[in-house]
C-alpha cells in the first residue's frame, strides 16, 4: 500500500511508517504533531493497481525541523577578473507516515 502525494512542490510516493524529509511546513505546533496531506495524486493498494482516489488523506506526523547540507553556488569569468560565490541552506520538515484514508477506508503503519 503506498500512495503519491504533492506537497512544496514535489511529489513523494510514501507508504505508512515511511519517514521523509518534505519542504519546510509552517506549523506553530510543536513536534509530534500532526499534519494532513489532502493533495494526493495516485493510491496503489494491491501490487500491480494504481487509481486516481475520489477521496484520499495522507495523515502524517511531525518528526523534527532542521537544514540541508550547504550548496555552493559559485560563478566564474574567467579572464574578467570576476567571481561570486554564494551559498544556501534549505529548511526541511521531517515528518512521519502514520496512515493512509482512500475513500473512507483507513490503513495504518503495522509499528
């Protein structure tokens, strides 16, 4: 059972007890809480099948915030005497899949 959610976006196929780095979700609840993705694209319950939902919640819970690794971003001219060099961090939420809802029809992790 796995399903394929937007969000920030990107899209991620996550099955329940997956645990993702997404884009920084902007919430005032502190860790352990929960988060609900309504935008999902595609469910897959049996091996093999994959359907547009009519109805389908991807609920999540929060694991921890932090930042990416730093990406240099460097220019050159060379024989211009010209150089610029910038660096940049970017904010992710970490979050865990607890269930996934199609249609009415709840399935959890087996944690």
């Amino acid at each position: 059972m796995y399903a394929v959610i937007r969000t920030g976006g990107k899209q991620y196929r996550v099955a329940p007890g997956d645990v993702l780095k997404i884009e920084k979700v902007e919430t005032t609840e502190p860790e352990g809480s929960t988060v609900v993705f309504s935008d999902v694209l595609a469910v897959s319950g049996e091996p093999g099948t994959i359907t547009k939902p009519a109805a389908a919640t991807v609920t999540a819970e929060i694991v921890g915030d932090g930042r990416h690794a730093k990406i240099l971003v460097f220019h050159l001219k060379r024989k211009k005497q010209y150089k610029k060099m910038q660096g940049h961090r970017q904010a992710f939420t970490e979050v865990r899949i607890k269930s996934i809802e199609v249609d009415g029809v709840p399935l959890s992790a087996a944690v």
